[in-house]
C-alpha cells in the first residue's frame, strides 16, 4: 500500500464503517481492515491520520486500531511469517515517540500503550535510544510531554511488578535505573517546589498532582524488585516528600464527586502502597522512617469520609497497616490494649458496615458486585482490606483481638433483633466480622481450610444462619441471605455434613429468588458443596442422598436461567454442570427435556458469544449429557445428533471463531460412541475439516486432530473407498503440523491413525513421502519432544507393516539409511520415551527389529544387534530419561499472540487412552523372551554367541529372569 492520499480517503471510509452500529455495515469493514494489515505502510498509514486527520473521531479511531495492530503483530514468533515488515518496524520504532508527545491526551494514552507492546519486545536490545529520547524529553518544563513520558514509563515498567527473578531482567532494571532513576527523583523534587509555587493555581495543581502520581507508581515499579541502591542512598529525600504529600489538604484539590477518587486520593493511595512495600520488604532500611508513617496513615484513617471516593485510599492504608502488624519486630506498636480497640473500633468496625453505595451495587449492578465479592478482585474494597487487618491482628493478638471483636458481634446482633426490618445492616457487619475473625487460611477448592478456635461456627450457624436460610420468604432480606449462602458456601469444609445435608434443599429453594446476587450464590454454594470430597474420595454428598430433590434441583436451576440478567449466568451454568456430574445416570430420565433447553441456550449464544466461561460450562453440560445418556444405552447418540446437527451447522457455516474448538470436541465424542461406521452426515462434513482456513487458527488444532483420529478410527475403509481423494488433503494437514514445533505432537498423532486404521494399499504410494518429510524436520530442528513422537511413529509403523517393512523404507530413501536410524536415533534415544502405551510400542517394534528382520542378522546391521537390545532391556529396567537441553525449555509452551481463540479443552469430553497393540501383547518382556527363543531355534547356536560376547552382565542377568519367567530358553 503506497503511503497517499487515496489509500488514506480508503481507510477513512473504512474506519468510518467499523463505527457503524449495524454489523451488515461493521462486519465487512472490519474484515477488509484484517485483509490489507498484512500490507507494507498499512500502520504508516494509520499513524498518518490519527496525526492529521481534521475528523478527531477518526484520530482516535486510528490510534485504537493502531494500538490493536501492534498488539496482534508485533511480536514474532518463530516458525510464522514476520507480520510487520522491518522498513515499518523502523519508521514505526523512529517517529511514535515524537507523535505520542504531540498528541491529545486521548491520542496519547492509545500511543503509550503500544510502546509499552513494543517495548515489551524490543526494549533494550532493538531499540537501545528509547530511554534516552524519554529522558531528554523531562528538561521540555511542558507537563503535558512530562506526563506522556511518565504514562509511558509506567506502561513499560509496571510488568516488573510481576515478573519472575532472572538475570535478564536485572540487567534490564539495572539499564533503566543507570539512565532513569536520578532524572525522576530530580523531577519529583522540582514537581513538589512547582506545587509549592503554584499553590493557588487549580489548573496547574491538576497537571502537577497528576505527575506525582505517576512518578509514585514509576518509584513502585522501580522498587519493586530488590531495593536499589540509588534509591537506598536517596532514601531521605523520597520518604520525607511522600510523608510531607500524605499530610497535606490543599482545599483546591477537593472534589465534591461522591464516587471518583480525586487527584490528592490517588496519589495519597499510591504513597501508602510505597509505604507499604518498603514495611514488609526492605523493613531494616525503612525503620528510621516507619513511626512516622504509621501516624500519618492512623490519622488519615481516623479523618477520612465513608465516601466512595475514598475507598482505595482507605483500603489501601489499611492494608499498610495490615504489612505491618504482622511483622514480628513491629510487634510492639500494637501490644497496648487501648491501641488495639481504638483500631478495632476506629478502623475496622467502621470500614465493615454495608453502605448505601453497596446496597445499590448488591440490587443495579449485581455482576460487579459478584465478581468482587465471591471472586476476590475486592483487593481495593474496605471491607476486604479491614478483613485483612483482623487477620494480621490476629497473628500476634488472637485472644485480645478476638475478646473485643465478640462483644461488637453480640451489640450488633442485639439490635438487630431489636427490629430487623430497620436494623438488618448490623447483622450483615456482625457475620462479615465473624467470617474475617473466623478464617485464617483459605482456598478455592475446600474453603476456609483453617479456622480460628475461639469462635464456634457451628453455634453460629445454627443460632444465626439457619434462620435466615430456612425463612419461607425467599426475597426478604436479600443481603442476609446472600450473607447466610456464603456463610454455608466459605465454612464449608468446617460444618458437619449433616448442617450441609439441611442446608442443600434450602439452597435449592434460594435458587428462584428475584435478587440476581442471590439465586448466583445459590448456585455457587451448591456448585461448591457438589465438589466436595468424603472419605475414599467419593464425593461428600451421595447421588442416594440428593434423590429426594433431583428434580427440584434441576427445575430450579433451568429456571434460574430464565431470570432477568442471569440469561447467561456462569455461576447457574456451572451448577449445572456439577448437578450432572454427580447426579450421573439419576439424570437420564430428564434428558430428553433438558437437552432442548441446552441446545436452545447454545443457539442463542452462538449468536454474540460474550461470556467465556458460561459457554464453556454450557458445553460441559452438553458432554455429561451425552457421555451419561450413551453409558445407559448407546443407541440414544443418534437422538443426541438429530438435537445438536442443526446448531452446529450454523456454528460451522457462521464461522463462530469461539465455538469451533467446542463443536469439534462434542462431535468426537458423538463419533467415538458409534460402532465402527461413519454416518452418512459426517462424511458430508469430512471435506470441510481439512480447509487450510480452519488449521491456521491454533485454537481449533488439537480438537480438530482428535475428531480425524475418530474418523480415521470408526471409517478409515470407507475414507480410502469413498473419499480416497481426499487423503492427500489429510496428508497436507500432517506436513503442516509437523513443521511446527509447537504443533508436531499432533501430526504424530494424526499420521499414527492414519497408520493404524487406513487400509495398507491405500496409503501405499505416500509412505517414503511420510518419511522424507520427517527426516526433512529431523535435520532442521531436532527436539527431544519430536524425537519421542518420531520413535513412537516408526516402531508403530514396525509392528503394523513388519520389520523388513521399515527396513527397506529406510534403505529405499537412502542406502544403509536404516543402520543410521538405530545407530543415531533408536539406540542413544529410545530411554526417553514415556507414557505406558508409547513404551509398549516402542518395546514391541524393537523386538520384532531385533527377532522378525533377516538383514539384522546376516549384513553390516548385524555390529548393532546387541547394542539394540542392550537398548530394549535399558528401556525395560532404567528410569526414564526426562532430561531437556537447556533451549528447549519453552518450545511446549503455547504461546498465541493476540486474540485467537485458545484451545479449551472441555474435561467431560475427554478421550480414553487407546492401546494400538491392546490385549495382543500383555507383558512385552515375555514377548521379547518368546520372541528370542523362537529365533534362536531358527538359527541355532547364534544368538547365545551373540549375547555372550558383547551383552553386559546386567543386561545378560534381567534377560535370563524375562527367558525364565517365560519359561523358554535360548538354542
């Protein structure tokens, strides 16, 4: 693409499009953006209009799509085409700096974030000036470039935060710190003395404040690792600026919003996690400054409004708090009786109470709250930062702690007995304290797995919970149900079964409650109680015990469904699933009925699907049912068809990216079950799975390998009868997998079936092509993973077709090329070989190399005879050789760039294990042993010679105990 003025009117049209609400408009405009970004200049073009197009929403339009390109693109991964051309990754890398700088703040943000993508790739090696140009940009005075450098430091150094401790990294945070860290502490000083001069100019503060929180975030990113010495010997000047910000009040900074966190707030939040971070890693250095700290913080916790825009700042200096108590050598700040109930009562109490800000959360916005509250992304809520508190009071200070917390508990509950319906919200705080008084360590999967003696949670219950749960009135009180749900839900693993036996129907009757918070902890908390395990790890609650309330179950569950705002609740959907997991085949009376509403829900997902993890439960559900229904009776896999075809169809031919790797895995299992034929309506299908589209999403690669192993498995004679045109197109599809080094497991896998299920003649003419495509791979790159593959494949291809097979294969491509692969391959490698069943083939196609191959015995090939067994009996006795060279560490990983769908691999349809030799071969040393005696009776007096001069002595001492238990001998 020429970088005009033509293909920049195109694009704007196009972009233009990709605005337009209805998707007849959208859907092709975007397509036709995706076919030209391969283009040289397409992202020149893109920087060019957001630089100077007059339409500013067509600027930020550009920027975002900008922003999205580098993201999908920029990163090269081996063995793939390089997406960017270099002329565009230069010209790119030399002016975006510049542009960025330049731009509106909107602009900006889009533009740092992809240097940030960039950066990740490129910085220091390939783009060694980035640092230096940022830094020479701070001397500008203009803050509007200052805080564009500082966004886009913090873009590219926050992932320190995360990263793992390696010697690459420290370099690289060595190189920042060289050329960054005395311009940023020289700006910090300069931004606080422009404060100072500025004080009465609002404007001006906006911009200044809004820098010293980035450099706040940009001291954390920097300290994050290990603490710099830089930083250590400038101490003093940092510590006493944040300690000086954390004290102020500037009138003028004051907002009157009620929800957003100002700029003060922001960068008061930001200190105290600086703070927070030095109190627990670098204590030592820190201790001179810490009383200090903790005043500030205790005052500013004391001072702070219940205001929503106080909520990180709060929660923050709580968790300050919380760093320190529980370090023993801080210990002595807390012991005093009065400082703990003044925390107590100051702090804690105070931040645990249910505001009206969460009362409308809990009712218009139940999906947030939800998310906060059942899956900890809470972290900047009060209540789990006060939560936190008493956990780290209680480290040190259970029994006091505990002692003055009991009596809040009981005043509270006290009034709200008094009058529940007015006092229903000091209920709530008294179980939130019990529960955060009560768990000491947790987990997803059992719950609360530790628990704090001094309360009795099983008194608790019974006096407090039970009511509220057994209350006839499903949609009173709905906080104090959703409270008592997840009492029963977190306190699972501490309750006796028989309070969760009563606590099951309860649940099951909250699931058609209106409040979507709810009828989702319903859900959740039977989900949970599902998964639980007893003794000889059967599940906790029996299918026997859940009969009485299977239908109930079931019913309410769909129901649930059909409740606004839980059309798509993945919380429903993944009880669903468990219901049927545990209920087994009690289900299978109610199939023919849920199945409907199963398929309905998929076809009305498929249309936009949104929700990740509902839909993959959606699709476990549709397997249990299958996989349960087909146990009992076979037969019924055709009615499962006739339900499932139509939807999947449409998947198919709508090309919903998402779905294909599902709608694959739900028919493999469909075709598994069949004997062994293949329905006409798959056939119809089979041309369609090997359209090259298909196999270049990474997603789709293991599904769709597994569903042409079930073809090749129920019809490889009718594929090579009546679609025998299409095995070159099956074939096409294993050279492009065992190209790749991520992806060549699957061409094994793919080309192993083809070996085993297709008839002899018809793969006949492609065999030595198979061949020369492997020893092609195997010169290029050679990896332990594709050597184990590649063993597995040729001693399959022996006990299939026969040793000489293989041996004149070999030596059909290249003269004595058969004694090279046991001499360079077989021998030196077979010990790393692992998994049952590939040891099994590969211990079998050895034997019959060694016992069923003339020119083993009577050529040149005869000098590696014992070696090769010497190599068989290794393998049957030596632990396995796991050992990876160091560069291959990460070749296993997936790692797909961008937004392509990753593979999900659904549990519920998971393959069994198949045994290509099965019951043929019980105990492959017998067969070894059998084998040598019966080649040693056709050539009598050479194998014993063969064994005694040159088998080591071990190796002689195992095959005597294999020729015993046999009870054969060699002649």
């Amino acid at each position: 693409m020429e970088l005009n003025d033509a293909n920049l009117q195109t694009l704007t049209e196009f972009l233009r499009k990709t605005l337009d609400p209805d998707p007849a408009v959208r859907r092709p405009a975007e397509k036709f953006l995706e076919s030209v970004e391969g283009n040289q200049n397409y992202p020149l073009l893109l920087l060019t209009m957001l630089e100077k197009s007059q339409d500013q929403v067509i600027r930020v339009c550009a920027a975002v799509t900008f922003k999205n390109y580098i993201k999908r693109n920029w990163r090269i991964v081996e063995e793939e085409p390089n997406k960017v051309s270099d002329a565009d990754r230069t010209a790119i890398k030399a002016n975006i700096v510049n542009l960025m700088l330049s731009s509106p703040e909107q602009i900006q943000k889009q533009l740092s974030d992809a240097i940030s993508i960039i950066g990740r790739e490129d910085f220091p090696q390939k783009w060694p000036d980035l640092l230096t140009e940022m830094v020479n940009r701070f001397r500008s005075g203009d803050f509007h470039i200052i805080n564009g450098v500082l966004r886009t430091a913090h873009s590219l150094f926050k992932r320190y935060r995360h990263e793992f401790k390696s010697n690459e990294l420290w370099t690289e945070i060595k190189l920042v710190l060289d050329t960054f860290a005395l311009p940023l502490t020289e700006l910090f000083k300069a931004t606080i003395e422009l404060c100072q001069t500025h004080a009465t100019d609002v404007n001006a503060l906006k911009v200044l404040f809004s820098s010293l929180t980035l450099i706040s975030k940009l001291f954390y990113s920097l300290n994050f690792q290990d603490l710099p010495e830089f930083f250590e010997d400038n101490m003093e000047t940092w510590m006493t600026n944040f300690h000086g910000l954390l004290t102020l009040d500037n009138k003028l900074l004051q907002t009157n919003d009620e929800e957003e966190a100002g700029l003060l707030e922001l960068l008061k939040s930001q200190i105290c996690d600086n703070a927070a971070l030095y109190a627990q890693k670098y204590d030592e250095e820190f201790q001179p400054y810490l009383p200090r700290f903790v005043t500030a913080i205790w005052n500013l916790l004391v001072s702070t409004g219940q205001e929503v825009k106080y909520d990180l700042l709060v929660s923050n200096a709580i968790q300050f708090l919380a760093s320190v108590c529980e370090r023993p050598h801080y210990k002595h700040l807390f012991e005093d009786q009065n400082t703990l109930t003044s925390i107590c009562e100051k702090v804690i109490v105070p931040n645990m109470e249910f505001r009206s800000a969460d009362e409308e959360a809990f009712e218009d916005n139940s999906e947030e709250y939800i998310r906060r509250d059942l899956e900890g992304s809470d972290i900047d809520t009060r209540r789990r930062a006060a939560c936190d508190l008493v956990r780290g009071l209680c480290k040190f200070f259970e029994g006091p702690v505990t002692a003055i917390f009991s009596g809040y508990v009981n005043s509270m509950l006290g009034e709200y007995a008094k009058s529940p319906g007015q006092n229903w919200k000091h209920k709530d705080a008294a179980i939130y304290l019990v529960t955060s008084l009560a768990s000491k360590a947790q987990t997803q999967k059992h719950g609360i797995t530790q628990a704090n003696e001094l309360v009795d949670l099983n008194e608790f219950f019974v006096n407090h919970i039970l009511s509220d749960l057994k209350s006839p009135n499903v949609n009173e009180f709905p906080v104090l149900k959703a409270d008592a749900i997840k009492y029963v839900m977190i306190f699972r693993s501490q309750l006796p079964k028989e309070q969760l036996l009563q606590a099951v129907p309860l649940l099951i009757s909250h699931l058609q409650a209106e409040s979507t918070v709810e009828h989702t902890y319903a859900a959740h908390a039977l989900e949970r109680l599902f998964t639980m395990r007893g003794p000889n790890n059967s599940t906790l609650i029996t299918p026997a015990e859940m009969a009485p309330f299977t239908e109930q179950l079931l019913n309410n569950l769909f129901k649930a469904l059909a409740l606004p705002g839980s059309e798509e609740n993945e919380y429903i959907m993944k009880a669903i699933m468990r219901s049927f997991s545990l209920l087994q085949d009690a289900i299978v009376p109610y199939i023919p009925t849920l199945i409907g509403q199963l398929t309905h829900k998929l076809l009305l997902v498929s249309k936009n699907p949104s929700k990740p993890h509902f839909n993959h439960y959606l699709f476990e559900s549709l397997c249990l049912s299958v996989r349960i229904t087909c146990k009992a009776n076979p037969t019924t896999v055709s009615s499962f068809e006739e339900a499932l075809f139509p939807v999947f169809t449409e998947i198919l031919q709508n090309d919903v990216q998402e779905f294909l790797p599902y709608v694959f895995q739900v028919m493999s299992l469909l075709l598994e079950i069949h004997s062994n034929s293949i329905p006409s309506s798959y056939m119809a299908l089979f041309p369609h799975l090997l359209q090259p589209v298909l196999w270049e999403r990474t997603g789709n690669i293991p599904p769709l390998v597994r569903l042409l192993q079930a073809y090749l498995e129920k019809g490889g004679a009718s594929i090579a009868s009546s679609a025998a045109d299409k095995i070159p197109g099956l074939l096409g599809v294993f050279q492009k997998l065992i190209a790749s080094k991520a992806n060549d497991h699957q061409g094994f896998y793919l080309i192993n079936s083809i070996i085993e299920y297709m008839p002899a003649e018809s793969i006949t003419q492609y065999r030595k092509q198979i061949y020369i495509l492997l020893f092609q791979r195997l010169q290029g790159s050679k990896t332990t993973k594709f050597i184990k593959s590649f063993l597995v494949f040729i001693n399959l291809y022996c006990v299939k077709y026969g040793a000489i097979a293989l041996q004149e294969m070999f030596d059909s491509i290249q003269p004595k090329m058969f004694g090279m692969v046991l001499e360079k391959i077989i021998i030196p490698e077979v010990q790393k070989v692992s998994g049952p069943v590939e040891k099994k083939i590969c211990a079998v196609g050895i034997t019959k190399i060694l016992t069923e191959c003339p020119s083993m015995m009577d050529t040149e090939y005869t000098k590696l005879w014992t070696p090769l067994l010497q190599a068989l009996i290794g393998f049957f006795e030596l632990p396995e050789d796991d050992s990876i060279p160091d560069d291959e560490h990460f070749i296993d990983i997936e790692d797909t760039p961008g937004y392509q769908t990753a593979f999900s691999q659904l549990a519920f349809a998971g393959k069994k294990e198949h045994d290509p030799i099965g019951d043929a071969v019980g105990n492959p040393k017998i067969l070894l042993a059998q084998s040598l005696h019966k080649l040693s009776t056709a050539c009598p007096g050479r194998v014993p010679s063969m064994l005694s001069t040159s088998l080591n002595a071990d190796a002689l001492q195992f095959l005597q105990g294999y020729l015993q238990a046999a009870t054969v001998q060699l002649v």
